[in-house]
C-alpha cells in the first residue's frame, strides 16, 4: 500500500500507512522501509524518529542500535553515532552483545581513536574473560604495531585463565603468543613462551546418568602447566585420601 501511494506521489499517503502499520504491527522491515523512504527524501529528522520509535519498540534488539549509529556516522555525525553505541552497550539485555560490541570497536578503530579502543576492550573483559576478546585485543595492537602492548595482553591473559582455571582457553592462548612471538619477538622471547607449554594428560572421570546413578567412566584431556604440577597432584591426592577415608568411614560403621 505504501508503494502505491509512492507510485502515485502521495507522500504523505504513504507515511501514514507506514505509521499506521507501525503502530498496529510493528515490523524490522516496516521501520526500514520507512527510514529509506525518509531518507531518500533527505528528511534526516523525520528518519531519526523512526529509528527512535525502532529502538523504543526492541531495545534489546542490537540491530536497531547499529543501524541508527551507522546512520549516523554516514552523516558525519561521529558523537551522534558514539552516543547511541554507549547508550546500546549499557542495555541490561541484548540479542547479540558480542555482535554490538564488535562493531562499536571497529567504530572507533576506523575513527583512529585507538585510546577509545582499548578502554572499550578494558570495559569488555570485564563483562567477560572469553579468550576470543583477549585474542581481539591483541591483535588489534599488532594491527597498529604495538608489539610490546600486543605481548603484555597475552601475558596478562595467561594469568587471568589461570586464575579462572580455564586450561583449554589458556593452551589456546599460550598457542597463540608462541605464535606470536615467532613472528615478531626474538628467539629469546619465543623461547620463554615455549616454556609455558602444558602438558596433556588422559584421565578417567565418572559419568552420572539422568536418574543420578554411575554410568561407567569417560576419558578427557587435562592440561598441567609447568610450575603447576606439584599444586594439581596435591590436590589429586587429598581427593584420593578423601575416598579412602571415606570407605573406612563406611567400614566402620
């Protein structure tokens, strides 16, 4: 129906039946159909309301926040377009975080605000110490030859798996650095990071059905880092003597 008062230039046809729709079924394709309509006729205020009423009806929804900052931004307006990603990432629930923060930070990597990148990285870790954010951040020093700032974010995030006890993400991490280091750190260096290599381990685990009864055993990998050994069988051992007690426990009784 809007085509159709387009094709017989009722334009103001054709917006009230874009409101209309709107207000009765709201759509992703109704408000960007009417945005390009809007734009088109270089009416960027009328436009900015549309994208307002877009976010007003799914605030969670990351599209309708990126599409308005992208808006923005293609209008030369940058604080416009910085100010709707802030106020996007501050959303208490989203569709695709991941997604909204990404495009925010190449935002401002293609702005060359490379200080405003690495405070959205600080702020992302965070919300979360996925290693596919500490992989981002240092390759985004390597990009603009921040080798030395590129080493200390793999370092720093070395520890921070361990701390979080997260051994794959940590071998994928230290994987990732002796890489690194072997295209752009010296042997000295390469060596240091070879020297944090884990060691893979097979282990047995028991594996509890639904109704909570044993169901045999399963193998997995396990990962001791050197250093670390002596903490993992310590701990191995105070488990063993654990079961031992409590057989003897049992026994008793």
């Amino acid at each position: 129906m809007a085509n159709f008062e387009i094709r017989q230039k009722n334009l103001q046809g054709a917006r009230k039946v874009y409101g209309h729709a709107i207000g009765m079924t709201p759509k992703k394709k109704l408000f960007k159909n009417y945005i390009e309509l809007e734009t088109q006729l270089g009416e960027v205020n009328n436009a900015r309301t549309i994208y307002g009423k877009w976010i007003e009806w799914s605030p969670d929804v990351c599209d309708s926040w990126v599409s308005f900052a992208h808006y923005e931004r293609d209008l030369g307006e940058i604080e416009r377009a910085r100010t709707l990603f802030e106020l996007a990432v501050n959303q208490e629930v989203l569709d695709m975080p991941e997604f909204l923060w990404k495009t925010f930070i190449d935002f401002e990597i293609d702005q060359e605000e490379y200080d405003r990148v690495r405070a959205l990285f600080r702020r992302l870790l965070d919300r979360t110490k996925h290693v596919k954010v500490w992989m981002s951040f240092a390759q985004f020093e390597i990009s603009v030859d921040n080798i030395e700032g590129a080493r200390k974010i793999y370092s720093e995030a070395f520890e921070a798996l361990r701390i979080a006890e997260d051994k794959e993400e940590r071998k994928l991490i230290q994987e990732v650095w002796q890489k690194f280091e072997t295209e752009h750190g010296t042997a000295e260096s390469a060596a240091l990071v070879t020297k944090k290599r884990p060691r893979r381990l097979i282990k047995r685990r028991p594996v509890v059905a639904e109704d909570g009864t044993e169901a045999g055993f399963e193998e997995y990998y396990d990962y001791i880092f050197p250093g670390e050994q002596g903490a993992s069988t310590g701990m191995e051992r105070i488990l063993a003597n654990a079961k031992k007690w409590k057989k003897t426990d049992a026994t008793a009784v």
